[in-house]
RNA sequence: GGCGCGGUAGCCAAGUGGUAAGGCCGAGCUCUGCAAAAGCUCUAUUCGGCGGUUCGAUUCCGCCCCGCGCCUCCA
C-alpha cells in the first residue's frame, strides 16, 4: 500500500511518490519563529510532520528522504523582541532556537536534515527578488521597499480561494505603506532606523537596505536546498494564506515551473475546546508541562490522538489519558519480553500492518493507535502464544511504533524516575516503620490505622514481601 | 460578511450504505490480612434535531440548531 496524502490544493488524496530520478522524496515544511518559546499548538505541526518523514523514510528508504524546515529568524516579532529584551537580534534567536531543539529532543523529534535559517539566505532572497523585478513581478516602492504584484500572477488564489474570500480590510491591511493594491506583499523591507536597530542589509538592486519579508525565505531557501519544484511543502492550516499563496507566486514567478507537487496542512491544536491564548490561561509550553509532571513522550503522543486533518482538542485529561496508555504500552511489551523471553530483533510479523496502513492512509494516526492497543491487547501470554510469536509481533509493535516516534523505553525511564524512592520526612518513615512492625506482629488493626494516618500525611504506603516503599500521593 | 471544519458513550477519539475501533475514567470479580500491583470481565440498541433517498443510513441529500478555526506576516 502507498502512502497517500491530502493535497490541499487539488483537495484530494493522492499518491507520494518522489519525482526526481534519484528517487529522493523533497519536502519542506515551514518552521517556528524563534522569538518566544514554541506552544504545544506548534509542536502538534512538528509531531505531525516527524510522524510524516518517519512514514516515508519506512516507505522510500531512510536515505531517500529529504526533509527541510526552517527557522524564521528574521521579522516583525524578532526584531520586536530585540526592543523588549534590548539585546541583539542573534541572541534572542540563538536563545529560543535552543529550547525550540532541546524540546524537538524531547519530543523525540527528528531533526530535519536542513535547518535554514533565514539570516543565512539572504542572498539568495535578495536574487530571487531582483529576478522578480526583473520579470514585472515586483516593483519598488517610495521607500526603497519592493512588493509583489499579485495582480501579475494569474493563478494567484489557486491554494486558498482567495478570489472567492472578499478580503477583510483591516487596519494592517488598509495601512498600505507604499503598496500599489492591498493585496501586494513585501518582499523586501525597507530599513527603519526606529524600529529596526541595527538589523539590515544591502537590498536587491535598485531598494533600499533592510530586509526580506517574510514569504520569501521560504522560497528561497526551499529552491537552494531542494530545487525549483519540490514534491510536498507542509505547514499548519494558518499558513495556507497568505504565507504559501504568497510563496508559490514568487517561486512559480520566478522559477517558471510549479512550486511543490503537493501542499498538506495540519490542522490547529485547540486547547479545552478553543484556541489556545495567554488571556484565557490555556498557552502551554512543553515546559509548562513537563513541570506539572507530565512526560514529554506522553505530550507527543497527545499531540497525535486526533486525525492531523481535523483539529484535535487537547485538555490536561487528555494528557493523562495518553500517559497512561503509554504506560500499559510499555509495561505489558516488557512482560511480554520478561515472561516469554522474547527476541524483539527478529524480522517483523504482519501483525501491527493494519496500523502502518492506517498511516498510509492519509496520516490516520488514531486509527493506527487503535488498531495497536487491539491487536495488543491479543498478545497474551495464555494458550500457545510463543516466543516465536511475540518476538516477531513485538518485533512489528517496534516498527510501527519508531513510525509514530513512540520511544517506550523513555516512557519506562519516566516512571522510574517519577516512582524513584522520594526522601520522606523523618515522621514519616517513623510511622512507616510503625505500621510495618504491627502488620509482622499481625495487629492489623494498628496497622490500618497508621495506614490511615499515612494517607493522611499525604503518603502511600507500598507493602513488598520484605519491605515497603514510600510514595507522595498525588494531587 | 467570506472561506472551511466539526457535532459519535462521563472525557478524548476512529469509522462504515448492512447495523458502532481504540484510549482514559468508572464498575464488578479474582488474587494477595488491608492498600498497591497484577489478571479477568463489563461499560453507546446508538452516532445534534427533523425530513428525504434506500430493502437498509450514524454513514448519501435537504433544512434547522449548536460549536470551532481561518480571513496579510499565528503551526
């Protein structure tokens, strides 16, 4: 079975397939902006697209697979954030591109082979502009700043229907600077001293010095690395318009030949229902997260219950819910290897195929989560279930896991830690000690009155054959 | 106003023109003095509402109600 995919500008399933004769499947997928620490909302696009370059590398071989994303390290919010922060541009980008990677890591994420950063291209944005004025495509304002001519671009409005959608003026739009129509885009941004500070360059011949805009990085960046056409471009839904409408006009503009073969977009994370903001108090960071003592792999797996194409609704009890059935993935597939003494490194039965197709088809994550759990849930040690069997079958859960980027020996190493003997107080353990001598001398009622007072303190007591362990209760 | 999406058990969430995956939560049982762990079992006659097409619809069509997202620099 081939992986098919939505496209969202045919607005159909098709086929993945690599066009190039090296038989290297190209994509890009757009990248966070690193003046701020990256929501949960963005990394559910990351997960999402991990999930996607893992697909194809099983499918297409781990070599055959080329995978750009970028980092946008240069615009209107980092440049803002140099005034907040009063420090120069680098380092604020330095600085978040840093935690963006240490939580990718943690995410078990992938890392792209190519990470462009913006302030690393602009010479090649710079070119691509100067061909695009050269074309008729863009002109240069009163300002020095240049703009793309949407109206010089037939197919504009192909990708989101633009020219159905009647245009919402809003202030940002309506200040028009020095723009011709309100629907033209920058391309390059003349500096301003006042807001700029000391970030800018020389510009395309004939502008001004400042700096590119914001569309054009990715068109740039995605031709030096990948090509003039490429065979998937991804991004979240926000990005169908303008940013990828814009790309693809300046791309086809100025390459002449189509931009990418195929566009997906993932749909956004919503958070108890509504979209995540500060004001209503549900933004998360993965930090925010793992500081309520959630594991970043539970986080991931979150991140993938719903269908990527439809917005999935994330809440702290749907977090609870993907760390425990992490746990029980993980816990039963080491009984299983414990109890049957099973080689999970032979080759792979066709046990767990169902979920594999299931991602085949169009990235369908929870159905391939359910198909696991009730194929797994068949794996018992009971009647004539071999170690042959489970060394291939778990051999299968292995595969279709590294797919989804599900790393259970993280998730086991999480519980380790989270259960890790915590040092309880000296009263406590008095008390412990109490309770342990009553049950040896079988005073079970003592007993379950300092069980009593334990719970009460706030404390599990966890009775062993030869001792006990001490746990914080939660909440 | 425009574009688009969705309403499936307490929660999250797949799915199909032929009669509802899976996870969480919850319940019962077994097993251990108790507790925990583990094991077993159960948990939507029903898919927002009303019509229509059909032998048959949650799945197709129409209308209505409700919710959500996007609409020039937010993944």
């Amino acid at each position: 079975m081939a992986i098919h995919l939505y496209d969202s500008l045919e607005r159909k399933l098709k086929e993945l397939q690599p066009a190039q004769p090296d038989g290297v499947f190209r994509f890009y997928n757009c990248g966070p902006t690193v003046y701020a620490p990256a929501h949960i909302g963005n990394f559910r696009t990351f997960v999402i697209n991990d999930v996607l370059r893992r697909l194809l590398e099983l499918e297409f071989g781990k070599d055959k697979v080329k995978h750009v994303r970028n980092l946008t390290d240069v615009d209107d919010r980092t440049i803002g954030q140099t005034q907040v922060e009063k420090r120069p541009l680098g380092e604020i980008t330095e600085k978040w591109t840093d935690l963006f990677h240490a939580d990718c890591a943690a995410l078990n994420c992938l890392r792209p082979h190519h990470e462009p950063a913006a302030t690393g291209y602009i010479k090649e944005q710079v070119n691509m502009i100067e061909v695009l004025m050269q074309k008729g495509h863009a002109y240069r304002a009163a300002d020095g700043s240049v703009y793309f001519k949407v109206s010089s671009f037939a197919d504009y409005g192909r990708l989101s229907r633009v020219k159905e959608r009647e245009l919402l003026v809003t202030d940002a739009t309506a200040d028009s600077d020095h723009k011709n129509s309100v629907s033209d885009f920058a391309l390059w941004k003349a500096y301003k001293p006042e807001e700029d500070g000391d970030v800018k360059w020389p510009g395309p011949r004939g502008a001004a010095e400042g700096r590119p805009g914001w569309h054009i990085e990715c068109s740039a960046m995605s031709k030096a690395l990948l090509g003039d056409t490429i065979d998937l471009h991804t991004g979240g839904e926000d990005l169908e318009f303008p940013h990828h409408e814009n790309e693809i006009a300046q791309s086809e503009c100025c390459n002449g030949v189509p931009f990418s073969r195929h566009w997906y977009h993932s749909k956004h994370l919503l958070v108890d229902g509504t979209t995540m903001s500060k004001s209503r108090g549900n933004y998360y960071t993965l930090g925010d997260l793992t500081a309520k003592g959630y594991s970043a792999m539970a986080v991931r797996y979150a991140l993938l219950m719903g269908h990527p194409r439809k917005q999935l609704n994330f809440t702290l009890n749907s977090l609870h819910a993907a760390t425990e059935a992490l746990e029980e993935l993980a816990l039963r597939r080491q009984a299983l290897i414990q109890d049957l003494k099973a080689d999970p490194s032979v080759p792979p039965s066709s046990r767990f195929n169902g979920a594999l197709d299931a991602l085949r088809n169009d990235l369908n994550v929870p159905a391939a989560l359910g198909a696991i759990f009730s194929q797994f849930n068949q794996m018992k040690p009971s009647l004539g279930y071999s170690r042959e069997q489970a060394s291939a079958d778990i051999a299968a859960l292995d595969r279709v896991l590294l797919v989804l980027g599900v790393d259970l020996p993280a998730v086991l190493q999480h519980l380790a830690d989270e259960s890790a003997p915590t040092e309880a107080p000296t009263e406590i353990t008095a008390l412990a000690d109490k309770r342990w001598a009553a049950k040896q001398a079988k005073d079970f009622a003592g007993a379950d009155a300092l069980r009593k007072e334990l719970t009460a303190a706030g404390w599990a007591m966890l009775d062993g054959k030869n001792g006990y362990r001490l746990e914080r209760l939660k909440g």
